[in-house]
C-alpha cells in the first residue's frame, strides 16, 4: 500500500474514534465479528477545475467560472466499490449558479470521508470547494450519514478554512466570530499530509 494511502487510512481511522458518532457506531458492535454490525464507510470525492473562457463575454461578472465534480465510492471488502459519479456543482465568480445531478445519494446511515481529490488548488477554487463540501454534508446530513473529517490539499488548508468563514463556520476560540457556534452542526478539516487539522462550527447569527 502507498503511504499516501497508509496516511489517509490513518485519518480515516482517528477521525472516526474521536468523533462522537463513530464511537457510538463503533459502540454497537459486540459479541463476533459481523459485518451487518459494522456502520458503512464511503469516501466522497471533489475536484475543482476552473472552466476557461466559459462565459467570459465583454462586461462579464461570470468569470471565472469553475466546475466541482463530485463522487463517491463505498468501502466494504464485501462489494466491488465502484466509484459512482454523483453530481457537477458549478460556481461563477465564487458564487453558486449551477447543479447537474447524475444520481441520488446511495449512502444511508453511514460514516464518510470527504476528500479533495488534487494536490493543490488554484485561487479561484477554495471558494468553490469551501461551499461544495458544506453542501454535500448538507446532503449527507439528509441521508443519516456522517461526514467525520475533510481532507484538503496541505497548501490550501488555511485558505479553505478560511473560506468556510464566508459561510458562518468558525474554528471555536476565533476572534472573528462574537456569536455562539452550534457544536452540533461541524466539521473536521485535516490537511492531507502535513498533520494539520481544525473542527469549524455553524455560528448561529
């Protein structure tokens, strides 16, 4: 196995016991191994691609415009865990203007990992990706699924952080944010190598 994904494997797995969720989860398997016992594990994907020249007209306020491509694919030693093509999320200037949806969420009831799935990203891309993860965990949340840890590449992981703040999710001890944050509605952020990792909550306005 590559260490890469030696690396992931290992957030994976202390991202899961330190949640409360998944130590409830973990919680509920007693007695032999049974695999019916055991909450589903899936791995969702993002990309980010900024889209050139697309409606880039003269006085334009469209531009740049980017694509998020998502996926997601189970984990389960028991199936062939192909990847399944979920949905395009497209953003114009940072802003949401589109949705292409290929299929509904497969998922229930199960834990996920959410991974940016480049090296690094361009500028005009974390905003993109800071509103796409917060969505698909949105559509998560709907499902019963959780979503418990966010991998971004290593050089963009302040910068996403950040954007989460365009969206009221603030680390807790921010001095940006003088209202409550919900600990109910978070998020684990881990850098995807480098060891870095920070909880954002919803502040509630």
């Amino acid at each position: 196995m590559h260490l890469h994904h030696w690396k992931i494997l290992s957030i994976v797995l202390s991202a899961l016991l330190l949640t409360s969720s998944g130590v409830q989860g973990l919680a509920k398997v007693h007695g032999p191994y049974n695999d019916e016992k055991i909450p589903p594990v899936a791995i969702m994907l993002l990309s980010a691609e900024e889209v050139p020249n697309y409606l880039d007209y003269r006085g334009s306020s469209l531009t740049p415009v980017v694509r998020v491509k998502v996926s997601y694919r189970e984990i389960d030693k028991n199936r062939n865990n192909t990847e399944e093509k979920y949905e395009d999320l497209w953003y114009a200037n940072g802003k949401p203007v589109g949705l292409v949806r290929y299929r509904p969420l497969a998922l229930y009831r199960s834990q996920i990992m959410v991974r940016v799935d480049q090296q690094r990203l361009q500028e005009c891309e974390i905003d993109a990706i800071a509103n796409s993860i917060i969505r698909v965990y949105l559509d998560a949340a709907l499902n019963d699924d959780t979503i418990y840890s966010c991998v971004v590449p290593d050089d963009s992981f302040h910068d996403v952080l950040s954007a989460f703040q365009l969206h009221q999710f603030y680390s807790p001890g921010s001095p940006d944010v003088s209202c409550p944050l919900d600990p109910a509605i978070s998020l684990m952020l881990h850098a995807a190598t480098s060891g870095q990792n920070r909880v954002v909550q919803f502040a509630r306005m």
